[in-house]
C-alpha cells in the first residue's frame, strides 16, 4: 500500500518545536564572528530632493565603526521592470521616492547602538509633491514635480490591452442586462512573522550570504550581476526561514549591500529589521483598481466582460510592474463568458514598492470577477448561484483556452461548486435570510459565493532540480551539508537518504512531502530521509520556493532522482546477487532487491550502498566507474503551468445598527489535484483560507495624503487572530492533473483566492435589501455603516 495521500505528520515539527528553528538573526556561524551590524537610515519624506546627508555627528556616536551614504555606494541600480529608466540604487542618490527608503546606513559593534547612532544622521530634503492617488499620478496633466523619474518623464510604467473594448460593438455595454463598478483591491503588507534579516562576509575572496529568502539561486544571481562574480566566488545559504509568501523572493536593496559593507570595513555585516522598517520598507500587495463592466440576458447569461485595470508599482517597478498581466491572463475565471477584454495602466506612487503577495495577480482576477458577477445577479434580480450554474465552463479533462488567454490543464468547475453549496446547505441559508430580513433583525445574514481557478507554477511552468544519495548508518555524517528541512527520528533501515532540493521550504511541510515520496519510491522508512536545501554549494542550481509551484516541480524533481537510485541500485544489487540487473526488482513494502519471484534471497539498501560505495554495479552507462556511491541528480520540466480551481461560501453577520461584520461560517471546496498528503494540504488552506477573509474584512496598508504610512505596526495594521475566525469547513475534491507524474496542482495560495470575494460578497450580500450596492474592502465596522447610511438617507 502507498503511503501517498496519507496523513504523515509534519517531520519538521519536532525540531521547530523543541530546539527551535535556525534563522538569520541566530546564527552562530564562525564565519560571522566578529560581525558588526547594520542599521539603514530611512526617509522620512514621501517624495523629495536629497539636498544633503551629514554622518560625522553619526560617526563620534559609541560603538560606530562606519557610516555610509549613496554617493558611496559604486554598485549598478536595479533596472525598472517594464521602464528600464525607473531604476532604483541600493541607497538613495539625489532624491526619495517613499517613505523607508534607505538614505544611508550605519555600522555598529552592537545591534543596540545602531538606532541611537542613526537618529544622529541629519538628512536635508527638499520637498516634493507626493502623488497617491494612482490616477492622479497617471494624469497627462499632473505636475512636472510630482514626477517620480524627471527623466523618464512620466509616472506611467506601462500600458497593456485595449481600454475601448468595454465599449466597442460586441461588448458587455451592448447587453440587455450591465453591470458597471469600481472596485480597489486593496495594498497589503505580507506580515511574516520573521522580518528580513541578513548576513555578509568574504572568505578567501569569496562572498558569502546569509539571507532569509525563498529561492537562494536567485539571490545568488542577483549578487552575482551586482557585485561582477563568477558562479564560484558566490555562496548562499539560507537558514530556516519564518514565513515568506511572496515577499522575500530574491534579494532585497538592503540584503544586497551588505556584500559592499562588508568588504569595505573588512569584517562580516548583520542585518535584522524592526517591525515598523519591514512594514514601511518591505515589497507590499495587491494594490490594484478595477473597473469592471459585465453584461448579457436577462436569463443570466453573461455575454461579455471588461476588467480594467490601474496598478500601483510602488516607488520602483519590479515584479509589480508584471503582475497585472497575470491578472488579466486570469480575467475570465471560471466561466465560459464569448467576449472577455481587458487593458492595465500601471504607475509608479511614492509607497513602497508592489511585489508578490500569496496569489500574486490571481488573487485580484478572481476578486474584480466574482464580484462583477454578484452584481449582474443583483442588475438581473437572479440568485448568483443560478447565474454561476448557467456560466461555469463544463467539465474537461484537456487543455480549455479561456476567454482571457490561459490555458487550463484539467477541471470540474460545476462539480466543486454544487459541492461546496450542498456541504454549505445554501438553500437553508437564503432561506434563513429571508426570515431575518422580514422580521427586521438588525443582524442581517450575508451569504457570499465565489468560484475560481488559479495558475500555480505560473505563467510559463519551469523545471526544478532534487538529488536522492542514500548513505550507509556508519557513514551517515559524511553524506551532504546545509540546512536541513527536517530531521525526522533520524535514520533507520540501515541507511540515510539525504534529498538535496532546489526548492526553499519555510513552513509548508516540504521535507514530509519530499520523505513520502522517497519512502514510496524506495521502501525506506519516513524517518530514514533527511533534505536539505538553500546551500548553493550544497545543491547546485534551483528555482526556489513561489507560486505554489514546490510539490509540482520540486517534488516530481525528487520523484525523479529516486527512481534513478533504484535503478543504480538494481545495478549493483543484481551484482551482488549475481544475476542480470533486467531480472532485479525491488520490493517497496520491504525496501529489499530480489531476483523476480526469489525474494527468499535479497539485499538491503544498507548492503548495496556500501558496496556502491565501493565501486559495485559500475557497468557502461550506469555511472562514471570511479566508486562515486548511490546517488542520483534529476531535474524535472515542464512548460505547461496547472490551474487549481474550486468554490468557496462565506457566511457573514452585519449589525446593522454599527456596521459590524463577523464571519461565522466559511465553507471552501479547494482541487489541487492529486493530494499528497491531507495533512499538509488542509493546513495550507487553513492559512491561505485566513489571509484571504484577512483582505475582506481587516488588512490594509494604508497612506494618508502625503505619503506617510499609517499602518506601520501590528497595532495599527489589523491582522485577526483565531478569536476572530470561525473554524473552517473544508470539502474535498481531485482532479489529477496530467501535466506531472505526481497528478498534483498548487495549494498554497488557493485559499486566499477564492476566500477573499466569498467573504467581500457576503458583506455586500448582508446589507443589499438596504439598498446597498458595493462596499469596498477592507469592509471595517465604518465602512459598512457609512455604506448603509447613505443608501438608507438617499
């Protein structure tokens, strides 16, 4: 029996939960000793002309052993994505654009004496219009100094798609029923627990990093372009690492210079932000404007729809400036709707800059149609599960080209959605509502649905590396470094098998993951594999760990190389039983080779590594012949991404009276393919289902007029705790998909897609016999009551 689709608890948790994680603030690495630490100098101004930077008061503060300011700094700017000219430098040169932008930064003996010794820097700044409104700033007209980039002469990054579409002959503005809202998607900021932090020495000429990051190749690039090094004089290392979700994908401006610092003063550099720097400073979300038109009959046929887009890049424009292409690839959704349009602005504002967030453009498709299709309902007097049910897209089981662009692998859009509306009992709920409303209650009931489909692996696939070594007891020590993922109860079965993987995990239960299938493949126990990951030596190349593409990639990568050692090891245990290797198999319950139909005599894994080790099964075409050991190396590809899909329902109270909403139910029927393990799955959407209903109700980074953040600490920025979360109702639902071996989709960021609009539509849901139309998210306690008030005084 396989121990695929089993409930194997997490091996990580062992470690994390005793000893505790590793991460960069902790190291005690010999390399770093003698480190001193940074502390980077922010603007407190929005958007305004460097005119001076004075240190020397700085410089006679205790403890100050350099400080630094961008005119120091001889390192090539990161290029604008999408506007080459909207470069940013690693410190600020000439002028700011946001406020928590490094100006400069200060090296201390202790981390305690960097804030002190930074107040002492006294920056004089000129004064520029700060811009926030994104359509003001994209205005033809707006002012020459309001200007981010004076030389590239505008705030418009780009511009994509066809705006004249929402209006042109065959469009949803011909329709008998229209439907016409602005929605804001609101910017967030990703929160994880673990703020950046980040080491830097040189050994023998070599730079070395330590850096809390989700893909460690990739910081290496970017240090490598930034620095001019060869591959070699390069090494990363990434340690545990305390949440990511989008936000630490690569290198950040302030990781990057730490290279620089620590050549200069001759000694390794560290670097952990505060709280309030990490929500000033680091990459935020969302943070797009939709204007949506949606049409068709009046039987709830929907005939035509138009998403356009206005997305906010933040100061400087890097994965921001692409994100809403993946917006509007996934415009259409779910529904088989003939005429889909859409068009993007984006611009750049005096905020930090938009990167990533969990679901990363998906997310904001799936919000701006779902609640367009409410409010065709809404025009069209139809209940919105009817108007769904008419427009889902069919089952298939090939590749669907939706309206928008994307092509889907594999779905069963209707079946999820009846799914979750059984499990949720929705005729009940209606029903229940309608009491309410004609009783009067003052807590109304709000019933939001949202169905979706998301691009994980996205939008182009890619391919990820895994090696599979299997090392005797005796010698266990001497297999492969680096960080480990999870130690498991240590080895058994005679051997180790050590996982090198290209992948970064950082808490979703990669090393379980990557252990069943290397148990299921080779018949080792669970506890006997040990990965290891974000060591650039260690493992030689890797994508890392983004857009739910780890188990897909990563994990048919280590599928892969498993396989690959049971074949070197049928070599060598065929030698070792003295028969041909075509009549060797492998017992997967035992973890034993044997003869086809003698399995009375057989060998161990622990025999035939220690004779690998000694130069066995070296046959023409099976390895080099030098005695290199029972190992594999495999790197898994693929340029078909796959498209997770499911439906969600959100059950809301709103009293009336203060505009408070209280989700009291969420219902959510998440296919992610093949599950490998329900344990980890569900604890996936657990988190994503959290953050998603996070957007509709609570969470949102904002700014007030002049740039100034005002939600800068977890006082200020509401993130809920379980007090304020129902406990989630989970339905299952597979639909293996064909684009791996493992059949497996993406989860980690479905549940944040669909949750979002299912919670916002329930709120909408809620008030609407008020005469409530829209309410934009977050939908705080003011929000709502303002949004009743005017419906009900108008």
């Amino acid at each position: 029996m396989s121990i695929l689709g089993t409930r194997v608890v997490r091996v990580e948790d062992p470690r994390l939960l005793t000893d505790g994680g590793t991460y960069a603030a902790d190291l005690t690495d010999p390399r770093l000793a003698g480190a001193v630490h940074a502390t980077y100098v922010r603007s407190t101004v929005a958007h305004a002309l460097l005119t001076e930077v004075e240190v020397e008061a700085a410089r006679s503060m205790p403890g100050v052993v350099d400080v630094v300011t961008g005119a120091e700094v001889d390192l090539p700017a990161i290029p604008g994505m999408a506007n080459p000219g909207m470069a940013r430098h690693l410190l600020a040169r000439d002028r700011v654009r946001f406020v928590g932008e490094p100006v400069a930064v200060v090296l201390t003996e202790r981390a305690e004496q960097g804030p002190d010794a930074a107040e002492q820097v006294v920056v004089d700044y000129e004064p520029l219009p700060a811009v926030i409104d994104p359509f003001v700033a994209l205005a033809d007209d707006v002012v020459a100094d309001a200007v981010l980039f004076p030389d590239v002469g505008t705030n418009v990054v780009g511009a994509f798609g066809d705006p004249g579409a929402a209006t042109a002959p065959g469009g949803p503005q011909a329709c008998e029923i229209v439907a016409r809202q602005r929605i804001v998607n609101q910017r967030l900021a990703a929160c994880p627990l673990e703020v950046r932090s980040s080491a830097a020495t040189w050994a023998d000429g070599r730079l070395v990093m330590w850096c809390s990051t989700q893909n460690a190749h990739g910081l290496k690039a970017a240090l490598r372009g930034t620095y001019g090094l060869d591959d070699d004089d390069v090494l990363v290392i990434t340690p545990d690492v305390g949440g990511g979700f989008g936000a630490k994908i690569g290198g950040a401006p302030e990781d990057l210079l730490l290279a620089l610092l620590s050549r200069r003063c001759g000694r390794p550099v560290r670097w952990v932000e505060t709280r309030t720097e990490n929500m000033q400073a680091m990459v935020h979300g969302r943070a797009q404007v939709h204007d949506v038109v949606i049409g068709g009959r009046a039987d709830g046929t929907i005939e035509a729809y138009h998403l356009g887009i206005v997305a906010e890049a933040g100061a400087y424009p890097g994965m921001g400036a692409f994100l809403p292409m993946l917006t509007r690839i996934m415009a259409a959704g779910t529904y088989a709707i003939p005429s889909v349009t859409s068009d993007a602005r984006v611009v750049v504002t005096p905020t930090s800059p938009v990167a990533a967030y969990r679901g990363a453009g998906r997310p904001e498709a799936t919000a701006a149609i779902e609640r367009a299709v409410d409010l065709f309902a809404l025009e069209a007097g139809l209940d919105p599960a009817d108007v769904r049910r008419r427009n889902l897209v069919p089952r298939f089981d090939e590749q669907y080209q939706s309206p928008s662009g994307a092509t889907y692998d594999c779905g069963d859009f209707p079946a999820a959605f009846e799914r979750v509306l059984a499990a949720a009992g929705y005729d009940e709920l209606r029903a229940e509502q309608r009491r309410r409303r004609v009783r009067g209650d003052t807590v109304a009931l709000g019933i939001g649905l949202s169905t979706y489909v998301e691009v994980t692996s996205g939008p182009t696939a890619g391919s990820e590396f895994a090696r599979v070594e299997v090392v005797p007891v005796n010698g266990a020590g001497d297999g492969p470094g680096g960080p480990v993922a999870g130690d498991g109860a240590g080895p058994s079965a005679g051997v180790e098998v050590v996982v090198a993987t290209g992948v970064s995990p950082h808490g979703q239960g990669l090393a379980t993951a990557f252990a069943m299938l290397v148990a299921d493949e080779m018949g080792v126990p669970v506890e006997a594999v040990r990965v290891v990951h974000g060591d650039t030596d260690v493992v030689p190349r890797g994508t890392g760990t983004f857009g739910s593409r780890s188990l897909q990639l990563g994990g048919s990568a280590v599928r892969g190389a498993a396989l690959a050692v049971v074949d070197r090891g049928r070599e060598v245990a065929a030698e070792l039983l003295e028969a041909s290797a075509t009549d060797v198999v492998l017992d997967a319950a035992t973890g034993r080779f044997h003869v086809a139909g003698t399995p009375a005599v057989s060998q161990g894994w622990a025999d035939v590594a220690v004779a690998a080790s000694a130069g066995a099964g070296t046959a023409e075409g099976v390895d080099d012949g030098d005695g290199a050991g029972l190992s594999a190396e495999f790197d898994f590809s693929t340029t078909q991404p796959t498209y997770p899909f499911g439906a969600h329902v959100a059950v809301v109270e709103v009293d009336i009276e203060t505009g408070d909403a209280r989700l009291v139910r969420l219902v959510a029927c998440d296919d992610a393919g093949r599950v490998l393990n329900p344990l980890l799955a569900e604890g996936q959407r657990h988190g994503g289902l959290a953050q998603g209903a996070a957007q509709a109700l609570f969470e949102e980074m904002a700014y007030d007029a002049d740039g100034n953040p005002m939600t800068t600490n977890f006082a200020d920025y509401a993130i809920p705790s379980a007090a304020e979360l129902p406990s989630f109702e989970l339905v299952d639902h597979e639909t293996p998909t064909w684009v791996n071996p493992l059949g497996a989709k993406g989860v980690g960021e479905s549940g944040t897609i669909g949750s979002t609009p299912a919670v916002h539509n329930a709120v909408c849901d809620a008030v609407a016999h008020l005469g409530v139309r829209h309410i934009d998210m977050p939908c705080t306690p003011e929000r709502v009551w303002r949004a009743i008030q005017a419906a009900t005084d108008g």
